[in-house]
C-alpha cells in the first residue's frame, strides 16, 4: 500500500470544518493496555471540556501488533470522522513485521506525550553502573543477559543500540510484558533490564544505572545519568505517543484534530491524571512536525533494526 503524508501548512481558515457526526477513535491494541488507557483519557478531558461537540466513540481492534487497527484505519480512506492513536511501538512493528500499511499509509495528526527507557539492575546487584556491566560482558562474552518485553519491539531496540554502541556482547531474553521481565530481574534470572520509564519501576528494587532519554530526566530519575552523559550520544530512544488519521484526510479536518490535540495537552486534567500520573514526558507537537519526526524514527528504527539482523 501507498499513500502521501499529510505535511500541509495550516492556516487560520482551514479550521473551520467541525465533525457533523460521531466520531470513531481506532485503538489497534486491546482494553487496558497503554494506548487504550491513553486514548479513553483523551476522550475524557474532551468531553469535560467541550473541545468537540460530538460524541467521540473508542473502537478497539487489536491483533497484530497494530496491524488489524492500522489496516482498519487505512480502510477509512478520505474519512475525517476518523481517528486512531499511533505510538512508536506501534510503528516499530510495521518495519520488522513488513506490515501492509506502512507510516507513509497514514495521515499524522499530532504527539501529546513521549515516553523513554532505562537500563537497570536489581537493586542488590553487586554491578553499580553501566560501565562495571560492560566490563562484566567483556570478561565473559555472552554471559550478561539482558531482559525486555517481546521481540522487535522498542525494548529490542533499545537492546539493539546497547550491544552496537557499547562494545559489549550482550545476550538479549525476551518476556511476555514488563511483569516478567521485572519478576525475572528480581529473582536473579537476568542480569539487567530494559523498561519504559512509564513503567514506574520501584527504586527500592531496581536500580537504574542510564537513561536512553535525550535530557536527564525529572525525580525520582534525577539522578540517573542519560548515555549521552556517560559519552553515547547514539543511545537514545524517545518513545511517542501520537495520533493519525486515515490516508488522504482532508487538510481542513487535521487542521481541526491538531487543535482538538493542542488544547488537550494543556489542560491541567491530562497533564496531572495521565501525563503525571504515567510518569511520561509531556509535549505537543503538531502534525506536520510529528509527520518529520516518525519519518524520521522509522528509518533510525529500520537501520538499528538490521544491524541486529531481526530484518534484512
């Protein structure tokens, strides 16, 4: 499939289209997960604040890492009645699974939030920092392992960048969800761990020795140095959370959904009952903006993705 991304220039007239029905909000994972809850959130803070005067409905269509609900979306072709949350995960999965519909297949809208990874140990671990780790996997090459959630997902990739970066052979074991991987780390069954910031790891139980972030991160990581610190500017992964439209969407209504976005993102509702208490990093960035950006990760995610060989 093909199609063009939405990089129009607004300007103040285009805004004035207004959804004349209801509208349907794709959530291409299941009830409960993260863009759900996301997505339900968002819902929320519009109807309290009348930032859209239809009723806004939440459609979940899991299955295929996102796939279902990206094809679902892509279906909608020209609908401005449409909608669907987009996060890095989500595209992640459309480079190593070859996915039918592609970043390219949708029209971009808008970032509301940014989420980052850690690696860290357990907190009684005799390793106290990232190059004592390094040090340990040089010493015996493929004994450190290094736990995340799933494969060819972000916690993957964040390993993908470690093992390139460091210089370390690392051995990377995957787990159903961050449950497991916290329950293995504990119980001594991997040596550290990838976790998304969100995640609200316990300090008192793991120790996080670096931030893949692009600034030092507020407390309780204040304290945690980020790699470009540690000299590893490469090391870097910001998680998004976004949304999309289906493809050809006409321009006056992602002029009206980035509005919708906008006056969200600064609200005092989402930021202290998702924002804070998700423990993600606040932001907005608007669709053209947001449309550069995963253009521009998907090809960071293409390429760390096949120095590890997961693709070709």
């Amino acid at each position: 499939m093909s199609g063009v991304l939405c990089l129009a220039v607004f300007s103040g007239s285009a805004s004035a289209w207004e959804p004349e029905r209801n509208v349907e909000f794709i959530v291409p994972y299941s009830a409960g997960g993260g863009s759900d809850i996301n997505a339900r959130m968002l819902v929320e803070v519009i109807r309290q604040n009348d930032f859209v005067d239809q009723t806004i409905l939440v459609n979940n269509r899991p299955g295929g890492s996102g796939a279902v609900g990206n094809s679902y979306t892509f279906n909608k072709r020209g609908d401005d009645h449409t909608i669907m949350t987009f996060n890095g995960g989500q595209m992640m999965s459309m480079v190593t699974n070859d996915a039918d519909v592609q970043l390219e297949d949708l029209t971009p809208l808008g970032t509301l939030a940014l989420d980052t990874l850690l690696l860290g140990v357990a907190a009684d671990s005799d390793i106290e920092n990232v190059d004592e780790l390094v040090e340990q996997a040089k010493q015996d090459p493929g004994s450190v392992t290094i736990g995340g959630a799933g494969r060819g997902g972000e916690d993957h990739l964040a390993f993908a960048m470690l093992n390139s970066s460091l210089g370390a052979d690392f051995q990377y074991v995957p787990f159903g969800g961050t449950g497991e991987v916290t329950s293995a780390l504990l119980g001594g069954h991997i040596d550290a761990a990838v976790y998304k910031l969100g995640s609200r790891m316990d300090p008192a139980q793991v120790r996080s020795l670096a931030a893949l972030a692009e600034e030092r991160l507020e407390a309780p990581y204040d304290d945690v140095p980020t790699f470009a610190e540690l000299g590893h500017p490469d090391i870097k992964l910001m998680i998004f959370r976004g949304y999309a439209g289906p493809p050809d969407m006409p321009a006056e209504a992602v002029a009206y959904w980035e509005g919708v976005l906008e006056k969200a993102s600064e609200s005092e509702q989402w930021n202290n009952d998702y924002i804070d208490k998700n423990n993600l990093i606040g932001t907005f960035v608007g669709a053209e903006e947001s449309a550069e950006f995963y253009s521009e990760e998907k090809a960071r995610y293409t390429e760390k993705f096949k120095e590890v060989g997961i693709i070709e």
